[in-house]
C-alpha cells in the first residue's frame, strides 16, 4: 500500500469510534513493549483527554478501508505575557507512534508534516519534541534539530 493510500484526519476523542481507535493505538503501542493491560482503559483516556481541556490536538492516519495505523499529538502552550513582547504559542509534539506493519512506508512523514502546517498555520513560534533514537531521521529531515539549551530534572522514575 502506498501513501497515497493513507489519509490523516483529525481525531476527537469525545467521539465514542475515535476514543476506540485511540485506545487501541495505545495499547498495540505498550504491547510493543510490555504485555500491560487494564480493563477500563479506553474511559481513563477519555477522562485524560476531556481534562486536556482542548489544548492539545491528535491526528490519525487511516487507510482506504478507514483502520488507524497511526497517530500523533500535540500539546500548545501559551507563554506568559510580558511587557513590550507579543504573545506566542509554542507547540510540544508526542506520541507519535504507526503500526508496525505500516511503518516505512511515509506514515510517520504524513503526521510530521500534517502537524507542522498546523503550527505554522496557527503561528506556533516553535515546535519542541523528544525523539525516539529510531526516529531522529525522520525528524531532522523535517528541519528538527538538536536542542542543548534545555535540562531536566527526573522526579521519579516513569514505568
């Protein structure tokens, strides 16, 4: 299948079908790593979504028979006002994930891609992301590059 068989949509997961999709993406994603489960998932990942409070907007790749095989979000901040500078919106991408058996075949360029115009089209003045090792291709080749101006403090250990 080639990518102009793939088609990237909005995803809303307040919507019963897209909330499904979404949770099922997630899961293949942690089953990728971990045989995890846990019975409610896809009503914890409502609630999380809902509580995101609209800012944060996720994409889906179909294809022509309308099965998600891949996904990607992003999360917008808005920087503090300050005297004598505009505003600005800067966006954090994440979760960006394709179904294995689709990878390598542009899925992952479809959704860079479709979330750069986004930014730029809202006026983003900058888009932050923390790549896999296996992605950094993909996204220097849109124009990522490395950031040594940032730190971190690890708080707890995530699982």
């Amino acid at each position: 299948m080639g990518e102009n068989a793939y088609r990237v949509e909005v995803l809303d997961p307040g919507r019963d079908a897209d909330l499904a999709d979404l949770a099922a993406m997630r899961t293949a994603w942690t089953r990728e790593q971990s045989d995890a489960a846990e019975d409610g998932f896809a009503r914890r990942l409502g609630e999380w979504w809902e509580a995101q409070a609209g800012s944060r907007r996720l994409w889906v790749v179909r294809t022509g028979d309308a099965r998600a095989v891949g996904m990607a979000n992003l999360q917008v901040f808005d920087r503090m006002p300050r005297p004598g500078t505009p505003d600005a919106r800067w966006a954090y991408v994440a979760n960006v994930w394709t179904d294995p058996a689709h990878r390598r075949r542009g899925v992952g360029r479809l959704l860079v891609d479709t979330m750069l115009a986004w930014c730029r089209e809202e006026g983003m003045v900058r888009v932050v992301l923390n790549p896999s090792q296996v992605s950094r291709p993909l996204y220097r080749s849109a124009g990522f590059r490395p950031a040594d101006d940032l730190m971190v403090l690890e708080l707890r250990a995530e699982r």
